[in-house]
C-alpha cells in the first residue's frame, strides 16, 4: 500500500476519531494513554482513541516524517508521545494529534 493511501486512512480515522470523542485536547486524550500504560480497565474507547492514533502516526511514519526503526513497538511510542507531552503543560489545550505526530518526528525524524 502505497503511503499516500495509508495518509487518506490515516486522514479519515483521524476524522471519525474527532468526530466521536468530541474533545481531542491532549488534556482528555493524554488521561486515556495513562490508562492504557497503566493497564486499567477503565476507559476502554479512550485508551483505543490513544493507541490508535499513536499507531496510525507510527504506521504512516515516512509519509509523515516520522522514521523509527522497525524494532520500535507500539507501546514505546506512546511513551514517547506521553513523554513529550508531559514535558509541555502549556500546551494540553492544543490538539492530541498534532502533539503526537510531533512527537514522534522528534524522537525519529526522517533524514
């Protein structure tokens, strides 16, 4: 599959993704990823709405100048992501999306 393809899927899950939880700050969506890390059985959509857009970003990766080496796992990126997050509080109102494609072209930028 060609990327550009994968960035029109990307395009549209990011599209539903908003559609539905209504509230994409990373303020919300960072609240889910600690879920998902810490395993809690609560929240289960928002934990989904982290994973996969930190997995979408990281599938696309190139097509979006992000370029992790392929042993890198999904649970490590989104402690890149919450990472990169946490060290910029003044920004929790900005979009979780914008803030983790960010991140992720931070910690593996393509050359």
């Amino acid at each position: 599959m060609k990327w550009q393809s994968v960035a029109v899927l990307f395009a549209a899950l990011f599209l539903s993704c908003e559609a539905v939880a209504q509230d994409s700050s990373a303020n919300v969506v960072m609240e889910s990823c600690r879920h998902l890390t810490a395993g809690s059985p609560s929240d289960q959509f928002g934990q989904g709405v982290c994973a996969g857009a930190v997995g979408a970003i990281f599938s696309v990766g190139a097509g979006l100048g992000v370029c992790a080496p392929q042993e890198v796992t999904r649970g490590q990126t989104v402690q890149v992501v919450m990472a990169y997050i946490d060290s910029r509080p003044a920004r929790l109102h900005e979009s979780f999306y914008a803030l983790a494609l960010e991140a992720l072209r931070n910690a593996w930028p393509c050359r």
